[in-house]
C-alpha cells in the first residue's frame, strides 16, 4: 500500500474541499489494496460463520477501521520517538 503522510484529522463537513479529497483518495487507495481486500474477506469468512448480520457491510467497516487505527498508531508512534 502506498504509504503517505496524512493529518488523520477526520474533516468536518465544513472543511476545505481540498483536504475532504485528500481523505476521499486516501480512503480509496485503502480499499482497493491487496491487503485491505484480504482482510474484508477474512471477516467475512468469520462473520459468516458466527451468523453475524450484515456480514459485508459490517467486515468493510471493521476492516477500514483496523487499516485507519493503524496508520493514527504509526503517527502516534513517530511522533513519540522525535
């Protein structure tokens, strides 16, 4: 996955238009990753299996969740270790 530097400040409905695509592109090159696609259907597969409802909609979400929570970690990180 390509790796840029992003203020994980999630934007206000507010915010430049600019800054809301940044995230949008951000978001999207995410998803479209072999690792994020690998993960979804990994939940999927668990969720399934344990009769969760809204299976897809649900291992999207916690998927995109985990890939966001790592990337605030990994800043959170570099900015102790300055």
């Amino acid at each position: 996955m390509r790796k840029e530097v992003l203020n994980l400040n999630i934007p206000r409905f507010d915010s430049p238009e600019e800054e809301i695509k940044k995230w949008l592109n951000y978001i999207a090159v995410i998803c479209l990753s072999e690792e994020f696609q690998s993960l979804k259907k990994e939940l999927e597969s668990i969720y399934l299996r344990s009769n969760m409802e809204d299976v897809q909609l649900t291992a999207f979400q916690d998927a995109l969740y985990a890939f966001l929570s790592q990337e605030v970690d990994e800043q959170v990180y570099l900015s102790n270790a300055n």
